[in-house]
C-alpha cells in the first residue's frame, strides 16, 4: 500500500515529533521514542517488538508532563536479530479507551469483551485456543539466578500465565507455572509472587 493511501484512510493528522517513551504489557520496562503522534496513535521505533492486539501501558514524555496510558498494537516491524543493536524496530500504537495529552479519549476497536463470572476460575483452555488470544510475552531474571519466559494471554476476558524457565531446548518444555485469572491484577500479583521466590 502506497503511503498516500494509507496516509488517506487515517483518521487524525499526524506530526513528526520525537518524545521518550518507556511501555510494557504490564509494566514500563521497555523504552523507545515516537518517530510521529497523532490523536489517535503513535508511531513508535524500538528494539523492543510486540505482536498485534498486544495491550501495552505507555508512558509518554510530552514537553510539559509525563502521561500514562494504554494503547493497542496494531501494527509491528521486527528486525533480524543481527541488525537489532544498531537500528530499530517499530509498532503502530493505537491509543485506548484512556485519554492522554494531546490525545482524545478514543474507543479501542473490537467487540466488547464477555463480562467475567463473579465467581469461580476461568475456564482450562488448550495451547491451540490460547493462540486465538492477544499475548503478551517477556523474559524476566529473577535474583536467584533463573530466567523464566512470561507468556500472559487475553483470551474470552480471562488472563491465562505460564512461565517457561530458559533456555528451552525446544518448544515442547512443560510450563513451570499454568494458572488462569479473570483479573489481569491478580495475574501479574501472582508472576511476581513466584518469581520473588525464585
């Protein structure tokens, strides 16, 4: 697709600006900078690359104050490995339902999510099923010396973890940890419990 016609189906202008951004899918773990901003979005080069549909919370150094909040991947560029420590990557932000400065309040497209059930545990789901979810994925090295995989999907309004302890010889290591919460807090309460004690 030319840039014309994409620069014509956008909903707000954008402008070339660059600002600091720190973003994670739960946390600001991560850092890059916006090559344009928009209303709507942010055009952001990083080394750091997310999937599409991934949630992410961002924080963005705008001029006169940092603003926090929540933007959807939409669109992301990922460099061979060989390249990454001197050119980056990039992803098309989305802003969601949360409004930052110099940003309107904009819905995040896509049906709305199921309410969750007030009680019991989300349902057990397959590897194949989470793969129709949006996740999230990072590696974490804990004090004791240990590197684990965090896979955290969105799938049907639960959140499903499992932790991979690295190196993974091949993609058939069992997860160390498989759980499933309806609240995204308790998900993240419950990695960073575990990683606290190894």
């Amino acid at each position: 697709m030319s840039e014309r016609k994409a620069s014509e189906r956008r909903r707000h202008p954008r402008l070339r600006k660059r600002l600091a951004v720190r973003f994670g899918p739960g946390d600001l773990a991560h850092s890059g900078y916006t090559e344009d901003v928009s209303d709507s979005g942010i055009h952001l080069r990083t080394t750091v690359i997310y999937p599409p549909n991934t949630v992410l919370v961002l924080q963005i150094e705008y001029p006169d104050k940092a603003v926090t909040t929540r933007g959807v991947v939409r669109w992301s560029k990922d460099l061979p490995p060989a390249f990454r420590r001197n050119m980056r990557g990039a992803m098309g932000v989305e802003f969601g339902t949360t409004a930052t400065a110099g940003a309107r309040v904009t819905s995040q497209p896509g049906p709305s999510p199921r309410p969750a059930p007030e009680r019991g545990v989300p349902p057990g789901v397959t590897e194949a099923e989470l793969g129709g979810g949006s996740t999230a994925r990072r590696q974490v090295s804990t004090a004791g010396g240990n590197t684990y995989e965090v896979l955290l999907t969105e799938y049907r309004g639960a959140f499903y973890v499992r932790l991979f302890q690295l190196p993974r010889s091949d993609g058939s290591a069992e997860a160390v940890v498989r759980a499933a919460f309806w609240k995204r807090e308790e998900a993240d309460a419950a990695v960073k419990a575990f990683l606290k004690e190894h």
